[in-house]
C-alpha cells in the first residue's frame, strides 16, 4: 500500500507540474499597429496574471504585417503562435488547411453573439478560422465647425461632386488646412481599400465575368483622374506616404477639414484624450457617384491561430479573453466607452454606456451591416468582396495597382498611362494563375 501511495502521489506531483508547465506558455502574438491594437497589448497583462502564460508582441506597419504573415503561414514557417488577419486572408487560409478552427471556445462565449455577416465571412464549409477583434466600414468624418463658418451644409448620403466642391472651399493651404485627406500609400489594404469602393461607386469592378482586368476601362479613368486632381488641388503634401494612422494624425490634430475612410476610426477622434477636434465633428455615409454598390467597404481585422503553432489551447485562451462581452467592458471601464472595439458582438451596441459616449455608433453599426460582399458594383462579376476581390491572388495584384496609381498621384506619369501599365500586370497575372487562356 505504501508503494502505490507513493507511486499514486508521484503522478499526482507530475500532472500537477505538467499542468502547470502547460499555463506557463510564452506566445508570439503579431499585430497591427492600429488603435485598438495597441489597448489590446496595453490590457494584455491582465490575461498574463491570470493564466501564467506570456505574449511577446510583434506589432508592425499594415503593409508589413500582412507580407510578413502571408510568408510565414505559407512556409509554416512557425513564428507566430497569434495573427492579426484581415475578412480577406481567413477564408483563403482557412480553406487551404493554415488555420485552426476556432469554434470551439465554450458555451459560455456566446457565439450567437457575434454579428452575422462578419462570422459568416470567416466561415469556411462550416468552419470558423478566425474571431473578430474588431470590424468597420467606411464613412465620411467631417469638421462641423469649418462647415458652419463656410455656410456649407453636408447632406446625409454626400456624391462625390459635392465633396469635391466643399474641399475646394474649405482648402486654406497657409493654415495647413486640406479640404480632404484620403489614403495615398500603397497597397492593397491601404490606398486600394479606399479606392476599392471610389471605382465602385463610379461603376467600375476589377473584372468582367469572364475575369477580363477592367483597369482601364472609362469608369476606373474617371475615379482615379478625380481622385489625384482632388489630392493635387485640395490635400495634404507627401499624400503617398499617408495610410490610415497618417491621416487620422493629420484629422485629429486640425489639418483635413474631411476624411473618409474606415468607421473604426470614430472612437478615436471623438475621444478629447486622443483628438484635437474631438468636440467639432460629425459624420455620415461614405460618398457615391453613379450606383451605391460597393461604396462603402466591408472588412474585418481577427484573431487566428496558424495550424504551425503548438500552442493552440494557450492561443484559444487569449482570443477568447480579447474577443470576450468582458473584455469589450474592460475597455470600457478602463480606457473610456468611446474606445470600444466596435463592429463585432450585438450586445455592444446594446451597452447604454457606449450608447451614451459614442453617437456614431448606430450609423457604424447600420454601415457595417449594409454592406454587401456579394453584390459589389453596378454590373455584375466574378467574384465577392467589396473593396477587396476574395481570391488569393488580389494581394499582388491589388499592391501592383495601387504603386502605379501612387506613381500617378505621384506625378510621375498620368492616370492613363498609369491604368494602362497596370491593366497589362493585371492580364499577365491572371493569365499566370489560369483565370484567363
């Protein structure tokens, strides 16, 4: 009897080092180096002291970020246990075998919680590979005070010509005053996100049904010819270099008098911590041309794991935490309600606290909600995604596209010829991966 209580408390001494070997993870968790991401790794120790475990953080440049990751998790090269990815890469990688499936976190998560399109987005055959962290379309923000001083009213659903005509009066270049800002950085998730739903909603798409490049058809002439005069003529210098942080700097500290891009920014210009301006703006829809399909974007920033960690159980811990109705309050309580991660769980937009601090929230909420994958452009197409074409091919393709329209803006060759050297890119590439004989 003494031997087996010996050998009895021998393995139980060993599960329980075991147990705690197994809570002592360290994790690589890689991100972007956007707002909500930084009180991500800002709130972080709380689920360290809880759990024992450790994350090294890795938070990089959008671009960076996803160049980074694409190579990794193609190599399974083994780097990260954690990934920031975006509604773009989690079908894709879910379905090629690079992600584990995250749906299995607990009855407790609340999974009916989460809003449906966004789910169903990162949905493969069944499966769901990623968790939202946080969620956006695109709006126009806007300085009231300058509006009002200049006797300019912004309609609810704005065209493009009426925000052309209201940067050229609101443009006082020796306050360092622009009119507007707009992404200029190039990239497929930066100036082509933009610039996704301005060919959009002038009746462009990236290809017909036969997935023909449209690159220089008449509609994408007349969007990026618009585009750079307004740029030239009404925003701010270095535009090539301004990506989503650039110009939410330039916002928030008095220079655009407009800016349109992601709805994720509202929390932080609306917050008098983080913003200048934060009492002298509003807001409202994202402006159209000649068809509203695809003028505002769709898209998703997720936790997922790569099948290359062998951390997966530590990993699902932390998402869970990161991704939680408690996180969402934590943030809340602790870094104001305007800072919530918005755009992913029904019941924050249920919260009368962040009812109360965030007054775009039902416009946010009702932009998300309306945007549709599926039915993107004026004439009809091969593909889904709003600002984005859902096959793994659109991130050289859409980066391609977007350094020559830089080059343009640029001023070192015109749209045409920029549109044109890029159509020809375009075909070769497609013509390489088989959509085109």
């Amino acid at each position: 009897m003494g031997n087996f209580l010996k050998v009895l408390l021998s393995s139980v001494a060993g599960c329980v080092l075991a147990a705690g070997l197994a809570q002592a993870e360290e994790l690589t968790i890689a991100t972007v180096n956007n707002g909500d991401m930084i009180i991500m790794q800002k709130l972080s120790p709380e689920w360290e002291k809880e759990t024992g475990n450790k994350l090294n953080w890795v938070i990089l440049e959008e671009n960076v970020l996803r160049q980074k990751l694409t190579t990794d998790i193609a190599t399974k090269g083994g780097q990260y246990d954690i990934m920031t990815i975006g509604g773009y890469e989690a079908p894709i990688w879910g379905k090629k075998g690079w992600l584990q499936p995250i749906d299995d976190l607990g009855d407790d998560y609340d999974y009916g919680d989460l809003l449906a399109p966004i789910k169903s987005g990162l949905t493969v055959d069944g499966k769901l590979y990623a968790i939202p962290f946080y969620t956006e379309s695109s709006f126009t923000l806007y300085r009231k005070d300058l509006f009002d001083a200049a006797g300019l009213k912004m309609p609810d659903q704005p065209t493009y010509d009426q925000i052309k005509e209201f940067a050229d009066k609101l443009t006082d270049k020796s306050k360092e005053q622009y009119g507007l800002c707009l992404r200029g950085k190039p990239g497929w998730g930066e100036n082509m996100a933009f610039l996704g739903t301005m060919i959009n909603t002038y009746g462009g798409r990236w290809f017909d049904m036969d997935w023909k490049p449209q690159v220089n058809s008449e509609p994408w002439k007349k969007a990026i010819t618009d585009y750079v005069d307004l740029m030239k003529k009404d925003g701010p210098p270095g535009v090539t270099s301004n990506g989503f942080n650039e110009n939410q700097a330039l916002f928030s500290t008095g220079h655009c008098a407009m800016w349109i891009d992601a709805t994720s920014a509202a929390g932080r210009v609306y917050d008098p911590k983080q913003s200048q301006v934060a009492d002298k703006i509003a807001f409202t829809r994202a402006p159209v041309n000649v068809t509203p399909n695809g003028s505002s974007w769709s898209w998703s920033w997720n936790l997922a794991i790569p099948t290359s960690s062998t951390k997966e159980e530590a990993a699902k811990s932390f998402i869970k935490w990161a991704t939680s109705k408690q996180y969402v309050k934590m943030v809340g309580e602790k870094e104001g309600w305007v800072a919530v991660p918005p755009g992913t769980r029904k019941s924050t937009y249920e919260l009368a606290e962040y009812q109360k601090a965030a007054p775009f929230a039902d416009t946010v909420l009702k932009a998300i909600l309306s945007a549709d994958p599926a039915h993107p452009t004026k004439d009809p197409v091969p593909y889904t995604g709003v600002q984005f074409v859902a096959i793994p091919e659109f991130q050289g393709i859409g980066t391609l596209v977007g350094q020559q329209i830089a080059s343009a803006l640029a001023g070192q060759q015109t749209v045409d010829a920029a549109l044109d050297s890029a159509q020809k890119q375009v075909e070769r590439e497609m013509k390489k991966a088989g959509y085109l004989k």
